[in-house]
C-alpha cells in the first residue's frame, strides 16, 4: 500500500481537461436564463419534467443540480428567454453556484 501511495505522490496529476475538442453542435448542455418581457414562465415551467425550473414570488430559479438538459422547456418558450448551450463543463465549487435566477418582471 505505501508503494502504491509512493508512486502517486511521484507522478503527481495525470488528468487533462475533458473534452479536448469543443462539443458537437448538436450536443444538449447547460440552460441559460435570461429575463424577457411577455415570456410565459408557467409553461416553461410546467414543462420541466424534474422541477429544476421553478417561480419564487418574483424570481424564475433554474437549479442546475435537478436539471437533465433534456431542453424541454426551451422548446416550449415563447421567447428567447430559455437557450440550450454546448457547455459541457458544469462543475462547481459550492452548491450556491448551481442556482441561477432572474427577476420575472425584468425587461431586457
């Protein structure tokens, strides 16, 4: 065991970032959420089949962690509110970074 341990702190880090070519076009990654004016969030939000998409009094919240990037709730919008990326690095350091949200009554 320690010559395995040994040979780890020897080699130190092998892992390189992943993937090494941006993703396909076609790839289904992260929700981006921006705030449109006449966007009907109770549709996008009924169309969320795991509740990552929800309201709080005046605030639309994506939750990151509960989301599958299945992009049924940017097909269901009516605006450009909800856009589906080819990110594919969603890794973070706290749990308060997998939240985003946007004020409801916001124009932009």
């Amino acid at each position: 065991m320690f010559d395995m341990l040994r040979k780890i702190w020897q080699v130190g880090t092998v892992t390189e970032k992943q993937p090494f070519e941006p993703a396909p076009k076609k790839y289904r990654g992260k929700i981006e959420l921006t705030a449109q004016k006449n966007t009907n969030w109770e549709e996008c939000i009924a169309a969320c089949p795991t509740g990552a998409l929800c309201m709080n009094v005046n605030k639309i919240r994506l939750f990151y962690g509960n989301c599958i990037q299945c992009g049924n709730c940017v097909k269901i919008c009516n605006t450009d509110a909800l856009t589906q990326t080819t990110d594919c690095y969603q890794a973070v350091n706290a749990k308060k970074d997998l939240f985003i949200s946007v004020d409801k009554d916001e124009e932009k």
